[in-house]
C-alpha cells in the first residue's frame, strides 16, 4: 500500500455523489470505519477581519467526497473501507475566526461523530494556520474534544499545510501525521491521498499505531515567499522529505513545517515530525531535517525581486516584456489579509500614467465592497459608476479609494466572490467584488472579458504567483506594500511568540533540535 502510485485525484469525476450514505458504501461490514472530519483556513491576528461560519462553506456528510477527487464512488480507495464522513469546511484566508463561528462546526462535527461510532480510523484534513477569537491552537483543541467522543483506539491520520502549526498536543492526538512538499501547494491533493493511504495501511495491515512521533521545534518563523520549494535553499530542503519518508523501512512519514508567520501565538514556528516503527531512524531522520532546516537559516530570501510600489511600478514601466506582473503583498487574502486595504489602489489611481483611457493598459484583482458593486449593477455594462470602495474592514493604512468610471462587465455566481465587476478608471480595471475573492487562475481574469496576457501590468493581491500566473507573467516583483500580512515581520507587533527565534534574533544560539519523542496518543 505505501508505494502504490498516487494519482487518483487526477481522475475525472462524472458521478453523482448526491445519494445516501449506505448507498455509496461497500456491502461488507468487515472493512475499517474510517470518519473524515476537518476544518481549515490561515487566519491572521494581525488583520481587523473575523471569519464567520458561512465562510467555511462546510460540506455534511455524503457531500464530504466531493472535495477529494481520489475518494469518487469509482476510486479504489472509496471500495477499502466503510467511510464516514461528517463535516469538513475550508475558508479562504482571512482575519481570526470568531469563537461562535468556532464552536458551531466544531459541535457539529461532534455531533456527527457521536451518531457514526465506533470508528477504526478517522481522517483529520485541517490546515494548521487557524486562530480563534480567545483561544490558543484551535486544531489542537478541535482533536482533543474530538478524541473524548471517538477514544483513543481509533487511529488518526492527520493532514495539514506545510504553513500550518503542530503544536505538542495536535502531534499527541494525531497518530499519523503529514503535510505538503511544495510550496506553492502543487502537491496538496497527493497530500492528502497519503493521508489517508498511510490511515488504510496501518488499519489493514494490522500495525496500527506507529510506535514512535518524533517532534522537533525549529525556532524559525519566515514567510511562506521566502521559503517557496520553487528556489534553494527550500527546494533542496523539501527534495530530502520523499527519499527519507516513502523508502526507508521502519518510517511511516516525515515532515517539515514551515509554520505560519502572520499569526501571534507560541505555537508559531517550524516544527519537524516523523513517524515510524524504528526508534533509531525515526530519531536519525527527524534530527536530520532539523538540523538541515536550521542550518540553511541565512539562505532564505524572497522567491522573487523585491521592492516599494514605487520601485515596482518603474520595473513595470521599463519591462520591454508583458504582462508585468506586481504582487500586492501586505493585503494577500490567501495569506490571510483583510482584501479591502486601499492604499496601493489609491496610489495607482493618483498616477500620471493611468488618468488616461489610453494609458498603460493595467488590471487590478481586486477590491471588496458590496456597495459599489450595487451601483455598478444599477448602472450596467457600459454604464458609469461614482462611488468609493474598500476599507470597510481594514482602513488602518488608506480610507475608502473613489471610484469614477465606465462598468466593463458584471459576472455574478463565483463561489467566493459571489459578484464581481469591472471598472475602467483611466487606463486601469479595477476588479471589484461583493465579498473577497483571490485571483489565481486565466480564467478568473478571462470570464470577466478581462485579457490579462495583453494587459501592460497586473497587480494582484497575492505574495509568490500561483503556477499560472507564474506561467504567464513576461516580468515580475513583489511590492512590499502595508497590510495585515505586511512581508516585513519585525513591522508586525509580536508579543506571544516564543523567543528566541529566528529572524527575529538572528544572533541566538544553536537551540536544541533533539527529537522529542511524543506519548503515543491516550498515553501521558
């Protein structure tokens, strides 16, 4: 089982899910019962925003599937095993959940637990980056009230975000654990899929729980744009993982968490972990990862050339090559910013360059506000549009930017978004949403009529590109622009985390990166 070749999720889905549970299941009673459950989303605590319940867009039951295309009615992996899946819900990025937001799916999932039971196994798919309104390491507090419904026989396979955090109770709770290699997350769905073959394996196998978890914290906290698998020192670093995970007997999985660095809570920092049945390699890997990790500290820099707006825009305006692309950092909703920070919109709108229709031609993705978007949908394609948009929830850096031009196309359905339209002020589109939306793939630029191959510049709230943008862009830089996930750290206002760490106090000494072995879960 553990080096069948992932891949399921490649298959196309064209089956309806939509019946009843013991429909979709196996006669036999003789397979493993094995619960899905999860939530996630990066939260930070550095942005004014709350995340609320509808933003989980939570699935139930049967409808779970759905999201893991290796878990179709045709996959052989649905036939091995008698699944059960509760509630599993996945927001974009965004400000802290709200504690009632929290406790609502959280109950819910409990409640589904406590109607399926017993249960074998339970697939626990989480990100790892979620913060609470008034409480520490939520995924570590979701597990543990989970574990007092579902026991401690029954094994947990955790999957997570390699910008997650494992903090000491999450990796006591969790018997399997692991998370994604690359970074921008091309892998996350293989990711997954192991998750949930290692869960299969130890359950058919009858191994059960791997004997050894060895935790280690790193005391690093970068951001995800400077340790992108795309360049060194994070490609070498990630390329050790699979050789040391997947073909070495006596280990099970190994991982390296990055951790996530927009959030302050002691929790947050890298960790290593490794799984496995051989004391001595499970300790020998883990140590080696951290001490790989730690000492390729100083090489960390940005995936891309940096720089002000300023900076950028004369980049963009010398680049003989387009599209131009400007990554809008310090608001990235996929890193969890606010989405409506004004202040680079602001400043594009005020140049020179742009007050003309026939100006360099530059689309920006994107501002949030409702109420624009109810005038622009009142004026129509075509129409003209006055009002202001943005900084309803994030005004700490630019009020509300003004908004005076000719609506280009209005697209309504988006999951997100919900609404989106397009602006033309001067020679610039402007991208403006009914709720927040991140702009990652052509054909979110494309279904609004907009040609982003075509375009001189465009700017999108993001940090390292997504791959088809990164495929597209003719030209790129990283502005360094204020926002809830502002790329600058020592500007964010660090009170909880745990120091020493890097680098924040780049002159500490050599920590201690000696395996931890953690009790296996139910033991103290």
């Amino acid at each position: 089982m553990k080096h069948i070749i992932l891949g399921i999720s490649a298959w196309i889905f064209t089956l309806s899910c939509g019946f009843s549970q013991s429909a979709t299941q196996p006669a036999s009673t003789t397979l493993p019962r094995i619960a899905i459950a999860g939530l996630g989303i990066e939260s930070s605590t550095f942005s004014p925003a709350k995340t609320t319940e509808e933003a989980f867009h939570a699935r139930y039951g049967p409808e779970v599937f759905n999201a893991y295309p290796f878990m179709m009615p045709v996959s052989p992996l649905r036939k091995q095993a008698m699944w059960l899946p509760t509630i599993v819900g996945k927001s974009l990025p965004g400000g802290a959940v709200t504690r009632e937001a929290y406790e609502s799916l959280v109950n819910k999932t409990l409640d589904s637990l406590k109607k399926y039971g017993p249960y074998d196994g339970l697939y626990f798919d989480i990100h790892g980056a979620m913060s609470v309104v008034g409480l520490d390491d939520p995924e570590g507090d979701f597990l543990a009230r989970i574990r007092k419904v579902i026991g401690y026989k029954t094994l947990v396979s955790t999957s997570m975000d390699l910008h997650g955090n494992v903090s000491w109770r999450l990796a006591q709770n969790s018997d399997l654990i692991t998370c994604y290699r690359m970074a921008p997350h091309e892998d996350a769905m293989q990711t997954k899929e192991r998750a949930v073959v290692n869960l299969l394996d130890r359950l058919k196998s009858g191994k059960g729980k791997p004997a050894y978890k060895a935790w280690i914290p790193v005391p690093i906290l970068l951001p995800g744009e400077k340790t992108s698998t795309r360049i060194e020192p994070g490609k070498s670093l990630y390329k050790q993982v699979e050789p040391l995970a997947d073909h070495r007997e006596g280990i099970v999985d190994a991982a390296i968490w990055i951790g996530y660095a927009w959030a302050d809570e002691p929790r947050n920092h890298a960790v290593v972990m490794v799984t496995g049945d051989d004391k001595a390699k499970v300790t020998e890997t883990a140590e080696k990862l951290a001490l790989d990790f730690w000492n390729v500290r100083n090489q960390f820099d940005f995936v891309a050339p940096t720089g002000t707006l300023e900076k950028s825009l004369s980049d963009a305006f010398a680049s003989k090559k387009h599209p131009f692309f400007i990554s809008d950092t310090g608001d990235n909703p996929t890193a969890g910013g606010a989405g409506d920070v004004t202040w680079t919109l602001t400043q594009l709108l005020a140049r020179p360059e742009f007050k003309k229709a026939d100006g360099p031609s530059l689309i920006y993705a994107s501002i949030p506000d409702p109420e624009l978007v109810k005038k622009a949908m009142a004026a129509g394609v075509g129409g003209q549009v006055d009002g202001v948009a943005g900084a309803r929830v994030d005004s700490r850096f630019a009020p509300p930017v003004r908004l005076k031009g000719t609506v280009e196309s209005i697209v309504k359905g988006d999951k997100d978004a919900e609404v989106e339209v397009v602006v033309k002020v001067g020679s610039v589109h402007v991208i403006v949403t009914q709720k927040r939306k991140p702009y990652h793939k052509e054909i979110d630029f494309t279904r609004l009529g907009l040609k982003p191959r075509e375009a001189d510049i465009v700017v999108v709230k993001i940090g390292y590109l997504e791959p088809e943008l990164y495929a597209m862009q003719q030209g790129w830089i990283m502005a360094l622009t204020p926002g809830g996930v502002n790329q600058d750290l020592a500007r964010l206002p660090f009170k909880r985390i745990k120091r020493p760490i890097f680098p924040f106090d780049k002159d500490m000494a050599t920590p201690n990166l000696s395996a931890q072995m953690v009790p296996l879960s139910g033991e103290k």
